[in-house]
C-alpha cells in the first residue's frame, strides 16, 4: 500500500482485507465533507467493484472495497478525494 499524492494524507491504515481508514495530516472542519471514490484492479473484468464509505470523523475517513457480491477485496488501485463540507 502507498501513497501516491499525499494532500493532506498522513497515513493509511489497512485495518483488513479491502478495509482501509485515510488519515489526514490536518483535522478537517467538520466531519460533513463528501467523497469521490473509485476502486478496481487494473484488469476490464466483469465483476463489479465499489467504495462503500464505512466512517467518517475530522481525523480521516474509513472505507471498504468490495466486489459486487459484497465479498472484501483488496485492489491495486484505490482513489478517495475528500471535498471539505459546511
């Protein structure tokens, strides 16, 4: 696991299979920010992914990558963006 970009990233915990919390180097404002997410492997397979947002708080945010049948995946390539809220 790494870091490609770090805006305001300190670390990445990887707290189990396809279950990672962002930790952010600056507590956001509030905890009412929005997230642009995207997840897969690299491969056009036919088997569906997706980001689920599990918690959020001002000190980062913890997401889960899954296949469509709702089974955990680990992927090679995880995106999250965080748009700060009011």
């Amino acid at each position: 696991m790494a870091i490609r970009d770090s805006h305001n990233v300190s670390s990445i915990t990887d707290n189990a299979t396809g279950d990672y919390t962002v930790n952010f180097a600056n507590a956001m404002t509030t905890n009412t920010y929005s997230l642009s997410t995207q997840v897969g492997n690299g491969n056009h397979s036919s088997n569906s992914r997706a980001f689920s947002w599990i918690s959020g708080s001002v000190n980062g945010v913890r997401v889960l990558a899954e296949y469509g049948t709702g089974a955990n995946s680990d992927e090679s390539r995880c995106y999250v963006t965080v748009h700060g809220g009011v």
